[in-house]
C-alpha cells in the first residue's frame, strides 16, 4: 500500500504541529495533497480508469474547501501552508 501509517505519521509531522495532529487543517491538505500526487500518477499510466479519476476530482475539491476555508480563517496559516507545499492558487 502506497500510503502506511508510517508515512501519515510522517507527513503529519511535518505538516501539523505534532505528530499526532491528524484534525489540523494543514495536515490534512498535506496528506491530501500526497494522495493527489499519486492518483495523478497512477492515472498518467490508466488512462481509462475512471473511478480513480472521480476520486482524484473529489480529492482536490475536498483539498480546495479546507485550503478556501484556511484563506477566510487564518491568511497567514494558508500562505504558509501553500509556500510549504507549492501549491498555486
């Protein structure tokens, strides 16, 4: 499986503020993010699967609300969020 409970701990370290942290808004954009990186690639190469490609777009419409939810809340935490991930608005 591409994404173990070793790497969530991983990226929620990195992303939230504990490792533990897996409710924060940046955390979970973070582990979206991941996940849509590798549906991504996993579509370049099965075109024609397209269950995955409606969980990709369900994916970046949910990282989208928390990322539009982050910008109204908190600019500061949503400019950092999106510098620490390269994300373009």
């Amino acid at each position: 499986m591409y994404l173990n409970p070793e790497k969530k701990q991983e990226i929620f370290g990195k992303y939230g503020t504990s490792n533990t942290d897996t409710g924060s808004a940046e955390s979970q954009i973070a582990l979206f993010s991941y996940r849509i990186s590798h549906l991504t690639e996993h579509l370049k190469k099965n075109h024609k699967d397209h269950v995955t490609q409606r969980s990709l777009t369900i994916l970046v419409g949910k990282r989208r609300r928390l990322l539009d939810y982050l910008y109204k809340r908190d600019i500061n935490r949503y400019r950092a969020i999106v510098k620490a991930l390269g994300l373009r608005r």
